[in-house]
C-alpha cells in the first residue's frame, strides 16, 4: 500500500525573533544615511536651499553645520575629511548638516539672467531656516550668522577666514583680473596659493576641470559677486563671538595673514587658532588628519567625546602644528589651539550647532 506525502505550512503565530526584520530595516537605514546622506531642499524667504543630512539621528548632541566655499559644493569640499577613517568617530556620534549656497549643488540648474542673487547676509539669515528644518565665503556666513543667532550656535570653526570687505586696491584688482583672467582662473587664485597654482598638482587639476565644466558656472559666478561685494564682519574682541571659536588656515594659503589679523582681533580665552604647517587653500582635503585631530580636542574643549582617543597631535605636536600649541596652555585658555529628499520637510535637529566652513 502507497501513501502520498502531504506538503503541510505551519505558520508560526508568535515568531521567536520579533522585530528582527524591523531592526535589519532600521540598521540599513543608519548606514544609508550615514554613508550616502538625505538629500532635502528647503525653502527659505530667500530662497531654496540644498541640505544634505549624515551621521546619526539619535543624539542630543549639536549638529554639525557646514558651509562650502566659493566654487565648491559640500561633496567637493568636505566629503574626504568626513569619510576620513579617523572622522567616523566623530560622524557616528554627531548629526550633520551640509549646507550648499543657493544654486550650488551638483547639478543645479543655471539661474535666469533676471535672477537676483541673495547677499551675504541674505544667506546668513537662510541657514537658521535649515535647523528648524532639521573659508572666506562661508566663514564669513557662519560667522554673520553666530552674530545673529548667538544662543543656536555651540562652536565655530573657520577655515582661511578673511573677515574684511574689499578695499579700493582689492577691488581695482579684482577688476583688472575679471578682465585678464577666466573665471575659473579667478576662483583658483582664490582657492589655492600661487605656489600650489604653478605646482599643478593633481588637486589642483581636478577643480580647475571640475570648474570649468560645472553646468552651473552662471551660479558659480553669481556667488563669486556676492562674495567680492561683501561688507566687514566688524570682528570685536568684547562682543563679536559668544562661543567658543577655531580658526584654522594652511601657513601657504592664499588668506594666511588675513587669518592671522583676524586671530588678533579675538578673545584669546575663547579661540583656538591653528596655523597647519606646509598646507595651502584647501586643508581640510590636504590634510585631514591633522584637522581631525585638531577638530577632536575643539569638541572635547567644548565638554563632548571626553573619552576619544587622541594619537597623532599628542605624539607628535611639533611636526603637526606650526606654532605654540601646547596641551597645557589648550586646557588653561579652555579652548585655544595653536596650528586653522527633495522638496520636502526635513526632519527635526538640534536647537544648537556647532559650524564649519571652508
């Protein structure tokens, strides 16, 4: 006698491991938004901006804010010291927020010739509008905007900062070099110091290209205007800051003496000036290891990552700063250095950030 198999499903009606696909979910959702980022434009009175949010989404701590520079965008200027291997410490415990000036993302489309462009402080008063949502050019934005917003604002760090308007010389020049020179020209004189233009390292190549064949150069250029009919930030010892500031600059950089008037100009209880020794327009592409660890103690000054490990300034501080820093003087001055989804609703962020910019 045969007997036929029977295929029997047997659903389980209380799985053992509940919520484990749920936790696979959510884990690849961490790893997306810190590895490739969330993408928003948000809408300001000025304006739309381009907002890429990284990092962790579960922290109490500030945000990380930053703002590119004039020709770059927030990939070109800060990706490679924020998937530096020794920065994941600090991306993994930490929101970030990477803010591109109007029209300047990848991909922008080009503006209208009718299309009035936002001033400085225009743009300075957008980037609240991000947070409640959530170099030279941006140093003087964050700073316009710790100024205007002096309680949202935990700490500021300002690559190659020159604080100052143009003078009648600057300006006289800059428009016999409007003449003369290409744009691209213009905003690599601006970018790198002579010595590296006339080096023509693979760096330097790279932009000059990637200028060149950006599909909105318009807006570049537009941005470029803005940035040149700037007025001064009026920096003040007594009243200009009321957070813990570090300023940072390449000791070739095309804005190292305006960085280092700028550092006199400061309260030296407060600000931690790091001046990198042989590093040029762009260090925190240069240079990432030392602006990490140096980025590291900031935070630390700043009472977060009390138990970060830090190596390479503590083992060889000589070689990675230029000038006086010592731990002893950082801990007695408190903080002070011595080396520089689209169209929608973001998802809500700190009341406080901490501001970077090149």
């Amino acid at each position: 006698m045969t007997t036929e198999m029977q295929e029997i499903a047997i659903t389980e009606e209380k799985p053992l491991l509940t919520g484990q696909a749920e936790s696979k979910d959510a884990e690849l959702a961490a790893r997306i938004l810190l590895d490739q980022g969330q993408e928003h434009n948000i809408e300001t009175p000025h304006g739309v901006l381009h907002v890429t949010l990284h990092g962790t989404r579960t922290t109490r701590r500030p945000a990380i804010l930053t703002f590119h520079d004039v020709g770059l965008d927030n990939k070109s200027c800060f990706s490679p010291l924020f998937k530096f291997e020794e920065m994941q410490e600090i991306v993994k415990n930490f929101t970030l927020i990477h803010v591109d000036a109007p029209g300047q993302e990848e991909g922008a489309a080009p503006y209208p010739a009718s299309y009035q462009y936002p001033s400085m402080d225009a743009i300075a008063e957008m980037i609240p509008s991000t947070l409640l949502s959530s170099h030279r050019l941006s140093s003087c934005l964050l700073s316009r905007d710790q100024m205007a917003n002096p309680d949202s604002v935990e700490g500021l760090v300002l690559v190659n900062i020159d604080p100052d308007a143009r003078g009648w010389i600057d300006w006289a020049a800059q428009k016999l070099s409007s003449v003369t020179s290409s744009l691209t020209e213009q905003i690599m004189s601006h970018l790198f110091s002579q010595e590296e233009l006339s080096s023509n390292s693979d760096l330097v190549q790279s932009h000059r290209e990637r200028i060149s064949k950006a599909s909105n150069l318009v807006n570049i250029e537009l941005l470029w205007k803005t940035y040149n009919s700037r007025r001064d930030l009026n920096i003040d010892r007594s009243s200009s800051f009321k957070c813990p500031v570090m300023l940072v600059v390449g000791d070739q950089a095309p804005y190292e003496e305006a960085a280092v008037e700028c550092n006199s100009k400061m309260d030296p209880t407060t600000t931690s000036f790091l001046k990198m020794a042989d590093a040029g327009g762009l260090p925190q592409l240069t240079q990432p290891a030392k602006l990490t660890e140096a980025f590291k103690y900031f935070i630390q000054g700043m009472g977060y990552m009390a138990s970060s490990c830090m190596t390479r300034l503590s083992r060889s501080r000589t070689t990675s700063l230029s000038s006086s820093y010592s731990m002893e003087g950082s801990r007695s001055r408190s903080r002070t250095l011595s080396q520089g989804s689209q169209g929608g609703q973001m998802p809500p962020s700190p009341s406080q950030t901490m501001e970077v910019s090149c």
